[in-house]
C-alpha cells in the first residue's frame, strides 16, 4: 500500500489519514482485488498473475500490443473497480480496524467527505474505482455507535502535523502531465511502443528471406531481417515497415508476431492457455476460434496450437492469427503470436515456420 503527498496533504487528521489506510487493508484483508478480478475474468478461483496481463491486454484491432501487466498498477484501471457491496465491507471492517487501533472510527467518513468535496461533483479519478455505495457516511457512523475505541486512545499527533508542515513548504507536486509532457519516451508516443510518425497501411514488403538472430534472458530467436524489434514489459513485437503504428490512442499491428513470457499461477498448460485465449478473444471480438487445441512442440517442449480468426477493423480483409503457447517452468508461460491477412499468409508461412524451428530456451 502506498500513501501519496497529496492523501497527506489532504487530511484534516491523523485519523483521516488512518481511515483511509485502514480502508484499503480492510479490501486486502477480506481479498476483495482477487474476488473482483475472478470475475470479471469470468474464470474459476485459480486467477493469478496471467488473468491481470491478459484481461488488461490491448491488441487493438489487428492483435496490436500484448500489454502483460501481471500484477502492475494498469491492472487496477480494469480489475478493481470494487462493487458497492465489498466498498460497504471495507468500509465496516475499515471503522472496526479504526476503533482497535485508537482512532475514531468517525474519521472514516469524514475523509470520505473531503474527497469527495475536493474532486467537485465526480469526485476525484481514483476514487471511481471505489464506488459510494450510497449512505456511506450513516452506515460508517452506525457502525462507530457500537465499537468501542481501544483504551490508547490517538489524538493528532506532532508527528502527523510535522509531516504535514514540511510538505507544504516544498514546491508543488507536478501533475501527471506535466511529469508526462517533461519527460517523453525517446522515440515513442505516450502508451505506445511504436514511433509517434508510425503508420499502419500501404504496401508492406513480404518477409526476407535473410534472418537474424534475436536473444533475451530466456530465449533465442531467429526473424526475418526485415522485421523491426519493439520491446515490452514481457515480452517483443517483430514487425515489418507499415505494419505497425498507432491509432486512435491504440498500438496496433497487421503482420508479425508478438512472443513474451508471463508469471502465472497454474502450472498446467490448457488451464493456462484457456484464460490467454480468452483474454485475446475478449480484447479483440472480431476474433474467433478455428476448432481446438492441437498438440505441438515449441523449443523442445510440450506446446499447443490454436488459430484464431476474423475480418480486421484495420485492413478490412480477413485475418488469422495462430497462437502457440507453452511453460517454461512450473510458474512461466511462454506465447508465440503470429499475425498476417489471408491473402498474404502464403508469404509469411516460410517465417513464421522458420521463427518457431529456430525457437531455444536458454534457461
């Protein structure tokens, strides 16, 4: 949990602080970011690191940027928007956390009310993944009529005021634009892995017939020399000039292939494969699937197969894209994603062959 300036500064109280605190480890404590993330995967209770990376997944409308976010703040924009019904938990169990540690369960409401004072009527951005869920403040006061305050009881404290002085004293904290439009990403757009002037459209040169070799921490892989390289979090995006680019706030990509690797919390591979399936198909429902799993070897390891299928909102014209997926480890899964319109996958069979052949693990 982390505590920014402005939560600080913001506070009328050290129990105003406290309130909020003992809020967000109230949704910690009764699990409500996993309860919350199962289901809006909509997959069983083994959801882990793979269902943030795949239900957060971007891929635009021609399987564009893979985003695996695992367990990275862009998770909570999606998966913890909380219900009403676990703000109302966190509330009650935040009041009795409150009353045991000394405060008055009263500053829960209460910083409540400056939030909501100081965002206007919308209240601030990040509270709108903490929904109101309606008679907030009356519910949190009934609850602090029955606790009973623990006998050490905290009263603003010099420290707390302290802290409060010296932020004050400095500067203004920089918004999020202006730390953003400060310090731009050499060579990208913001959100984006490709080059702002980048473009999807026009001819797209087939893939050369000369390869390069492309080596990372846990793999090695050779593609045509013709592809350029744009790296992620988790995981590369080899594609050929206008092939790639941005639009409408969005990375996108109509031939290439994305591979990376993601921590998740199954160690069998279909169970896996399902919720990355998923995620894409989520993301992306002009896609569907061409029949089942077909069993593979992908650097000399037990893999499956299965394609995808459906008519780009960027080209137009029908596309497939077949997805190749295996573990590295008990904990790691590795995807292979290879992209191309119909019309021209007799072109790009020879490279996407070639790229899965020259596939080799290095750990």
């Amino acid at each position: 949990m982390f505590v920014n300036r402005g939560m600080i500064d913001a506070a009328r109280s050290e129990g105003e602080m406290a309130g909020v605190m003992a809020h967000e480890i109230s949704h910690v404590a009764l699990r409500h970011g996993t309860a919350q993330a199962t289901k809006s995967q909509g997959a069983g209770p083994q959801l882990g690191a793979i269902g943030g990376a795949i239900l957060g997944a971007i891929i635009g409308g021609s399987v564009g940027d893979i985003v695996a976010q695992g367990s990275q703040l862009g998770v909570g924009a999606y998966l913890l928007k909380y219900s009403r019904e676990y703000e109302t938990q966190a509330d009650v169990l935040g009041a009795q956390i409150l009353a045991r540690a000394g405060y008055d369960p009263i500053n829960l409401a209460r910083m409540f009310e400056t939030i909501e004072k100081q965002g206007g009527n919308r209240g601030p951005e990040w509270l709108s993944s903490h929904p109101n869920p309606g008679n907030r403040q009356e519910r949190i006061a009934q609850e602090a009529r029955q606790l009973q305050i623990s006998p050490g009881r905290r009263n603003q404290s010099a420290e707390f005021a302290g802290a409060q002085e010296e932020l004050r004293r400095m500067p203004p904290a920089p918004t999020m634009s202006e730390i953003a439009s400060s310090n731009p990403r050499p060579n990208t757009g913001s959100g984006s892995r490709y080059p702002d002037d980048a473009r999807v459209g026009g001819v797209v040169d087939p893939p050369s017939s000369r390869y390069r070799t492309v080596e990372s921490e846990f793999f090695r892989i050779s593609v045509p020399d013709n592809w350029m390289q744009f790296p992620g979090d988790t995981s590369v995006t080899f594609a050929p000039e206008g092939a790639f680019g941005n639009k409408d706030g969005e990375s996108v990509f109509t031939h290439g292939a994305i591979v990376g690797i993601v921590d998740v919390s199954v160690s069998d591979l279909q169970r896996a494969s399902d919720q990355y399936i998923s995620g894409i198909l989520q993301g992306n429902p002009y896609l569907t699937a061409e029949g089942r799993y077909q069993q593979t070897r992908l650097g000399g390891r037990n893999a499956l197969a299965l394609r995808l299928s459906g008519t780009s909102r960027i080209t137009n014209q029908r596309e497939i894209v077949d997805v190749y997926t295996t573990m590295v480890s008990n904990r790691q899964f590795f995807y292979v994603v290879q992209v191309a319109p119909a019309n021209a996958r007799r072109q790009y069979n020879k490279a996407f062959n070639g790229m899965l052949q020259s596939l080799r693990f290095l750990n």
